[in-house]
C-alpha cells in the first residue's frame, strides 16, 4: 500500500430520505480518502508495529428545500489496517450542524490461516448455580480455573434448594479455550449451607497427572461450634474424581491458596476463629500421589496471629513467594506483605517483607502474583490517589528471587483513573507477558465488566489506558480467575444474577496475540 490520496468524489442533491412531514433531505457533500502513514498501534488483540493509517474526510450540507433550510455536515474515520488482517482499530467523529458525535472501536480477536489470536468470544462454562427461589441473595462459590497444559478445569459451588433451606455442592468442569464444556463433576455430595456468607473459596492446580482441587466447607457452626474447614480431592484431566475428598486443614481454616513445585503442591491459607477475620497465615505440603498432607503437617508461614487476609502464591523455580493482604495490628504493618519457602517448607523472610507499605487510611489490597521464569509480578488494589477506602486504582511490583524489589516500594500503576474503582485483580504469565484481570466500576453499584491489561516482564503497560482494556461487557461479572498454558488462556467469572434468573460462571478463550 502506498502513501497519499487513494480517492476524492464531490456529488450534489444526493437523497437523503424525509423529514417528520414527508419532507424530501438531500446532501452535498465532498469525501477524500489518503493513507496517511504507517504506525504501530496496541489493540486488545495484540501490538501491530506497522500498520496502516487511512483517513476520510467528509465535508458539506444537508438541506430541506421545501423550508429553506441547511445545516453544515463535516466529519472524519480513521482506520488502522494490517495486510491479511484487515482493519485494527477505527476513530470516527461526526458533526452536523453544532452536534458532534464520536465512536472508536479496535479489534479484539481475529483469524489468520486458520488460527486463532487475541480474544475469543465468552461463553457459559457452568450454568444453573443458584436457584430461582425469589431470595435476591442466595450463597455463591467463587470460581477458579487450572489448566493440564491444553485443556482447564473450572471449579463452581453449585446452590440447590429454597431459602433458608439451601444445600451446596462444589464443582469441576472440563473446558476448552474454544467454549466446549465436556465434562463436569461433583466434587462430593450436597451439604446444608448454615452460614450463607462463608465456604466461598477454593483453589485449583495441576501435577502433570491430575489436578488438585482445595475447597472451603461448611461445617454448620450454629450446631457443630465448628468454622469452616479446608478439603482436597483429585480430578483427573478427563473429568472424572480420583478417590474422595479429605480435610486438608482444620476448621477455622479459609482462603486457601495452591501451587505445585514439581513434587509437591504447597497449601497457603488463612487461619481464624471468625472467618475472614483476626488469623495467621499457615501452610501445609501435599502429596500428589494421594491429596493428603505431607510430611509435618502444617506450619505458620506468619510469626504470630494479625490480621492477615487473602494469601497468593506462585512457585518461582526455587522457592514460592506468597503474598497477602494485612492490616495494621500489634505492629504488624498493613499492605501488601510477601515471604518466600523452600519446596522443604523453610520461611526465608520470617517476618515477611512490604511488596507495598501502606499508610493506616484503607483496608484490602486483595494481591496477586504470578511468575515469569525469572521474575515474580505482585498487583493489588491500590488506594493511594483519593486515600477514601473506596476508590482503587490497580498498582504492580516486580519482585526477584532473592526478594528485591524491582519498581522500588511503591511498585508502578497499572490504571490511573481516580474516580474508577478497580478491585479484585488476578494475573497470569502468558505469550511472553503477563495478563492481567480486574473488577472495573466507574461508581457504586454501577459495573461495566471485567477490565484487563497486559504487562511486560520489564515492568512496561502494554495495553496502556486510564482503566485498562475492556475484556468483558456483561456488568454483573465478579471474582475473575485466570490459567494459562503455552497455547492459550481462560479468564473465569461469576454471573450474580437477580432473584428472577440463575447464578452463572462465565469464560473467556484467549489466545497468543497478533501479529
């Protein structure tokens, strides 16, 4: 493709339809089409480093003869296209008389020679998680996702029953990137839901045989005095349960975190009398050969109780950092707070170490991490702009093996718009970047889906933008879950939905992004 005009037409009285009355509208205008340069330009469905850049513009009059009446019509697009992939991304503005209007849009996902780059389409991975009972409200399970290096495993609480008389059982389904589903299984058998608010979370990971699935129950304290426990219980790749589920770790045990090293799965979790609550961190190893605990048991990976919320873990090759979430408390200090432990359960920073020193002002940084052959990426929700304890913006921070802080202490930001709140992120490694997922509300109550960015392992925003790129439209989409394998991704969420409809866990395929 060249440079400079490709085309240029004026035309007269052209129709343009009728008014309310039956009036003949007719338009004059002038229309000029130029490539005008070649760009790089980052869409959601990769960084293109030479694409093309036409313009139209258009210019002239829309008249009424009949009443004597004409306005000015002006306006200009610009596209962005790729040879063999067509066009990337579209700004358009538009103005008649003294109302303009203005629209972008860029590509998400394509097709090239028969194979699949960028975004694919969503799609219901597990359906009918909540009964139509009229209770607006009806317990949830927050969803999770593993991959066995081709194909994932999304694990769901599904919700039987009529308020108060609810019954709740955990569940894992086989998927594919493309939205196939072809197996699901129960991971035991329906249980009374006594505490609607707790028994929400669970952890999944894989040991190149099958996955392991660690899940909270319920243990009915109203009638027991006894807080939710921990269970495990293996899933073969096919789907299909390998032996039953066991408990893990005790109860007042909650949060549960999971990743395997080559020979063990290390268990991190949060323990408590109130969930959620005042606690410690412990962890525990897992054999792969049979779910159970291994060698000592459990271990406190914290030097003494707080308030130590949320753990996350990623194995880094020779050790696993896990990060969590921790408030102010004895002179424990709140923010984002990391250690290390050896595949043997050694603690190489025992009294941890702040990926993100926060002041006294908010509560909940919800990190994450993950690990990219060389270094680790720790995010969270951040308050730092407005300091309100509401309004969040997602900030990151390299971290090293030996625990330097690459982006000094207080880490880079991923979204910049004070006025947004951005909760909630996960992250993954994946194409050569990592990518990154969040809960993005411009206000309270109001949701636009989920939003995503990708990041390089040099600490650069690829995806740049004041809220990250849009990965998903449909509101009401919460607790996002990412895996990733060498061929594609998944990104997981809850669908909550009003007490007129069921709850849902929705997905999303990704695939390595163009060019």
């Amino acid at each position: 493709m060249n440079l400079g005009t490709v085309s240029s037409l004026s035309a007269s009285n052209l129709p343009l339809g009728t008014d309310a009355s039956g009036n003949p509208i007719t338009v004059n205008l002038t229309q000029r089409i130029d490539n005008v340069s070649f760009e790089p330009l980052n869409v959601p469905a990769g960084a293109f480093p030479q694409a093309l850049k036409q313009v139209t513009t258009i210019s002239g009059t829309v008249s009424i003869a009949k009443l004597n009446l004409s306005v000015s019509l002006s306006g200009s697009q610009a596209r962005w296209l790729v040879p063999g992939v067509g066009v990337i991304g579209e700004t358009t503005s538009t103005t008649l008389d003294t109302d303009t209007s203005t629209s972008t849009a860029s590509l998400r996902g394509y097709v090239l020679d028969g194979v699949q780059r960028g975004f694919g389409l969503p799609f219901l991975v597990a359906d009918g998680l909540s009964p139509v009972s009229g209770d607006p409200n009806p317990p949830i399970g927050q969803p999770v996702v593993g991959t066995d290096g081709a194909r994932f495993l999304v694990v769901t609480r599904r919700i039987t029953g009529v308020s108060p008389d609810y019954s709740a059982a955990w569940q894992a389904s086989v998927a594919q990137a493309d939205g196939t589903v072809l197996a699901t299984v129960a991971l035991e058998a329906a249980r009374p839901v006594a505490d609607p608010g707790s028994a929400v979370s669970a952890a999944v990971a894989f040991d190149g045989a099958n996955y392991l699935v660690v899940f909270e129950r319920d243990n009915n304290f109203a009638s027991t005095g006894n807080h939710p426990s921990l269970m495990a219980v293996r899933v073969s790749p096919a789907g299909t349960l390998v032996g039953a589920a066991t408990q893990v770790a005790p109860p007042g045990s909650n949060s549960p975190a999971l990743a395997f090293d080559g020979a063990r799965y290390l268990l991190v979790f949060s323990r408590s009398d109130l969930y959620e609550g005042y606690g410690q961190l412990y962890g525990a190893f897992i054999s792969p050969a049979d779910g159970q605990v291994a060698g000592a048991g459990e271990f406190p990976i914290t030097p003494a109780p707080g308030y130590q919320w949320r753990p996350a873990l990623a194995f880094g090759g020779t050790s696993y950092l896990v990060v969590w979430d921790q408030t102010d408390f004895n002179g424990q200090p709140p923010g984002v707070i990391a250690a290390r432990i050896t595949p043997v359960g050694d603690i190489l920073d025992p009294a941890g170490f702040a990926v993100y020193a926060a002041t006294a002002c908010c509560l909940g940084y919800r990190p994450t991490v993950a690990f990219d052959g060389d270094n680790y990426l720790v995010a969270w929700q951040d308050y730092r702009q407005l300091q309100d304890n509401l309004h969040t913006d997602i900030y990151a921070s390299r971290v090293t093996r030996t625990a330097q802080l690459l982006d000094g202490p207080g880490g880079f930001p991923v979204t910049t718009a004070a006025e947004n709140i951005e909760v909630n992120p996960r992250l993954v490694f994946f194409d050569g970047n990592y990518l990154a997922a969040w809960i993005s509300s411009p206000a309270i109550g109001v949701y636009a889906g989920l939003n995503g960015a990708r990041i390089s392992p040099s600490g650069t925003v690829i995806s740049p933008g004041e809220s990250g790129m849009l990965l998903t439209a449909g509101g009401y989409e919460f607790h996002p879950s990412l895996a990733a394998n060498a061929s594609s991704a998944m990104l997981t969420w809850l669908n909550p939905r009003p007490a007129a409809d069921v709850n849902s866990a929705g997905a999303l395929g990704i695939y390595p992004f163009g060019p």
